[in-house]
C-alpha cells in the first residue's frame, strides 16, 4: 500500500512536470488569414445564421474552433484594405508609419496600397525569428517589398501561356520569395504576389488553395521538430475574381503556370460542391466550405505531429465588405470577428463587447512569448492576452482607425468618423480636378464599358482621396448613407449600427460629441503627421 501511494505521487509529481514544461515551451502560431470576408460567411456570427438559426455555411472545422476557442466579434482592421491591412498585422503600427506612405504639403498622410514591409521594417516574422522561431509565409502577399522601386515582369491580359511567360512568371516567384525572406521569413512558397489579376495572363486567374496548402505543408514536413514555428497563410478568396466560384477555377492554374497534376490534399473540388448541396445549402456558400478543408487539413496534420497541445491558431479577415464599405471607416468595412483557438491555453469564449484591432496581433503574440519589441519598433497596439485568458473584460477605451482621407475613433458605443481633404487636393483648382475626373471617366467608359457616376469636377473627393465624387465602386454606399460626404460624423452602434444617421449636428448630443472630439485629437496626436485642424505639426 505504502509502495502504491509513492507511485502515486510520483507519477502526479511527473504529470506536473510535464504542464509544466507544456506552458513553458513557445507555441506554435498559425495565422491563417481570408481575403474580403463578410459576415454571413461565419456560422458563428448572427449574420451567419438564417431566421430558423441554421447555419448558411457548411464549415464544420471552422465552425469547432470557434465552439473550442475565442472569438471576439469587435475586432477592427485599423485600415480597410489589403496592403495597410497587412501591415497592421504584421508590424502592431498603424499604415501611415509605413516607409512608403509619403505627406502631402500639409503633412497629412494619405494611407491605402502604399504602405508596404520592407527590410528595414521591424515586423513579426523578423522579431519570431529572434525570439527562436522558424518563420514561414505562403499564400497572398499584398504587403511586402524588398524596396519602393520593386520591378516584375508584366503580362497582358489575354497573353498566351508560353514558354516564355512561364519562364518570366517563375522569375517573378523567385523575386518576391527574395523580398519576403529579406523581411524575415526562413521560409517563403506558393506565393500570389497581389490580387489574383495582378500575379499573371488570364488564363491563369484562378484561386488555387490546393497549391499554396501544398507549399504550408512541405514546410510543416521539413522543418525543424525541436523548434517552435510561426506560418503566416494568407488566402487569396473570397477575394475577387469569382466571386462565389474560386472552387470552379483551374486547379492546374498558379501564379507560376500551369502545373502537371492538382495537388491532393483535400478531397476533391466536385466532392466538395456535392457535400454543400447534400447538406441541402445554397451552392453560392461552396467557397466557405473549399477554404474550410483547407483549414480542416492544417489541424489534421497538427494532430498528427502532436502539436495540438502547444499550437495556437488565430483566424480572420483582413478587412471587411459588408454593405459595401470597404475602403471605408465604417463598421462594414472595418469590423471582422478574431477567432484565436488553443485549447490548453485558452478556454471558450464568446466576447461581442470588447474593442480589438489589427495592430492589436503582433503586441499579443510578444506579449504569450515574453518578447520584447526593440526601442526602434513603435508599437501602437496592446496586448489582448488578458482578453484572450479572461483575466479582464476589455483592453482598450477606443480603437483609431484610418484610410485615405478619413479618420475615426470607435468607443463602446459611439463612432466618430471625420474625412478631411489634404492641402494638395484644396490646391488643385478646377483644373487639376478635372484631369482627375477624366482618368476616372476614361477608366469606366474604355475599361469597364460603362456610363461614370460623376461628371462633377467640383463634387468633393470620396474618403479615399482618389478621385472627385469618389469611385464607382462606393456608390451603392453612397445611396445608403446620405451623410456619405458630411466632414463630421457620429454613430450610435448600439441603436443605429448601420450607421445610417448622424448625430454630429443634433444638439442633445453636443456635450457628447465634445468628449468624443477630445479622444479623437489624442488618438490622433498619437499618431504619425498632420490632421488638419486636430494636429497641425507632425
């Protein structure tokens, strides 16, 4: 009995031992990122339920990380559009600290696809690489140059796949792996360099995640067993072009050529189609559930590894567009759920209060790994570990946001919004506009065969600064709210979360709209150059 109670105690001492080790050792991190995904496509979204409370979508992987893991559904992309995006992602700063996003004559900064990771920029994948970890990128990049001046060989859109174009698209791929590994990863494959259209010959324009989880698991095969790892795996869908139809491409089609045989890693694109229509769902859904084998594979071979007690998985979208506001600081463009799965660090829970954003990532992994940023690395997010263990209910007051011409602040109930115009675009005068205008004419009716919106060189510049009156693409928002163009705005979330009316001129709300106009100017003077009347100096 004696000797039976001594095996009993060291073997609990031994079990001890080994959480013990658990804990201590670094995770593994997979941050597995959708391109322009809404809120109908997450089951565990009320958008994602129909009015009987059944599920739209048929993503039962997904679906069992959320059920398993955390998901917070105020989670703001500080910047709605891919590149900046990115960049908050990967580097905890806001877009308009990148190299590339240069001051207009008044020192305000205009942030969309200009804010690109270079190898100067400190970023997560360079500071992992410090810390220990073998870092790995496969999927869309959109975001990293090894420089401004960063050449590839161009395509036209119905050239012909030679032998020729195969050789120049693979240069191509040798180029942009080059930059990403500069900016520190050990490891870079199966890249689409931008938006699909962009990468190659129309032929080719096809979403193919067969070939980039191909290039995820040669990594995963080869690295190193006694190392943690870092796999950033951005996605190119739901992202355009085929909408609704990336499983329908080519699955021979890459960004690289034409490939002998389709990978078989996940079952096959017609069997997948045909499990959406048994499950009797709309066949329009089929894309969720492409994406969701894809995520079904990397946790098959997590399991299979063994790394199930000691990986981390964090899932979003770079962006939103919902109600067509992307490219805006609205709540549709803007707000995109986190889901961050690890079943023996964290435990369940469903949080749709707390404010989280973007540049909230990469302060949060430092913060698990007890990583310290280097004193040149600005870091303007905060750590959501005290969310993510539920040791507290919130991190954040408000959240900045930024795009082109606009700021806004989100606070737990309020949003105020502003859009400013730079000194240069005050300064071009009817003519400067007009050239402007008549790009943009050029580009609808010789490109796009269609009539523009706006003849009006005098009509004031959408939110993203590019062209008087906006772009066609915003004016179906336009229709929806008709304080589109108002240089002031404030929402009530909670009653009005569509954002349809503003409050910015009601005078029961003037001593509201003070505070929210203080938290703004010091959100603002926290960051960097000019705004207009808010910070005048950089």
């Amino acid at each position: 009995m004696h000797l039976r109670l001594i095996m009993f105690i060291l073997t609990g001492a031994c079990l001890l031992g080994m959480d013990q080790q658990l804990y201590s050792q670094k995770p593994n991190l997979i941050i597995f990122m959708t391109d322009d995904q809404s809120w109908d496509q997450f089951n565990f979204l009320p958008e994602g339920r129909d009015e009987n409370g059944q599920a739209k979508n048929l993503t039962p992987n997904l679906d069992r990380l959320a059920k398993e893991g955390v998901v917070l559904t105020r989670f703001y992309s500080n910047s709605s559009v891919c590149t900046p995006a990115r960049y908050n992602l990967l580097t905890g700063q806001y877009a308009s600290r990148a190299p590339g996003v240069r001051p207009s004559r008044d020192g305000m900064l205009n942030v969309e696809w200009n804010s690109h990771i270079t190898p100067q920029v400190h970023n997560l994948a360079s500071e992992l690489n410090k810390a220990g970890y073998q870092t790995a990128m496969v999927g869309k990049n959109h975001v990293i140059k090894a420089s401004q001046k960063e050449e590839y060989h161009s395509f036209k859109r119905n050239q012909a796949i030679t032998e020729k174009v195969c050789q120049q698209l693979v240069e191509n791929q040798k180029k942009v792996i080059n930059s990403i590994k500069a900016c520190g990863f050990d490891y870079a494959s199966h890249i689409y360099n931008s938006n699909i259209p962009k990468n190659a010959p129309k032929a080719l324009e096809s979403h193919n995640l067969e070939w980039i989880l191909q290039g995820a698991q040669t990594f995963l095969k080869q690295k190193d067993h006694e190392q943690p790892y870092f796999l950033y795996f951005p996605i190119t869908p739901p992202h355009g072009p085929h909408h609704g139809k990336a499983h329908q491409g080519n699955p021979l089609a890459t960004p690289i050529g034409f490939l002998n045989s389709a990978p078989n890693n996940i079952p096959s694109r017609e069997r997948i189609a045909a499990k959406v229509i048994d499950a009797g769902l709309d066949p329009k859904v089929t894309d969720f559930t492409y994406i969701d084998e894809v995520l079904g594979a990397l946790i098959k071979g997590i399991k299979e590894r063994e790394e199930e007690n000691n990986t981390i998985i964090m899932i979003m979208t770079d962006h939103g567009v919902n109600h067509n506001s992307k490219g805006h600081l609205y709540d549709g463009g803007t707000r995109s759920p986190l889901l961050v799965w690890g079943p023996r660090l964290f435990k369940p829970n469903y949080n749709d209060q707390a404010l989280a954003q973007m540049i909230d990532i990469t302060p949060t992994v430092f913060d698990l790994i007890q990583h310290r940023a280097p004193p040149e690395m600005k870091i303007d997010g905060k750590s959501l570990l005290p969310l993510l263990k539920g040791v507290s209910d919130q991190v954040h007051q408000h959240v900045k946001l930024e795009i082109g011409l606009s700021r806004a602040i989100v606070t737990e109930q309020y949003k105020y919004l502003t859009v400013r115009e730079t000194k240069n675009h005050q300064q071009l005068g009817l003519e400067g506009r007009k050239k402007i205008l008549e790009k943009s004419i050029s580009f609808h009716r010789n490109v796009e065969g269609r009539e523009p919106h706006n003849t009006d060189p005098m009509a004031p510049f959408g939110h993203m600064g590019k062209t008087p009156g906006g772009t066609r693409a915003t004016t179906k928002l336009m229709s929806l709210k008709a304080c589109y163009f108002d240089q002031d705005q404030v929402f009530d979330l909670e009653k009005d979360p569509l954002e349809s009316t503003n409050l910015y001129n009601i005078p029961e709300m003037n001593e509201m709209v003070d505070r929210l106009k203080q938290q703004f100017s010091a959100a603002i003077n926290d960051s960097p150059g000019t705004y207009a009347e808010f910070k005048q100096n950089p």
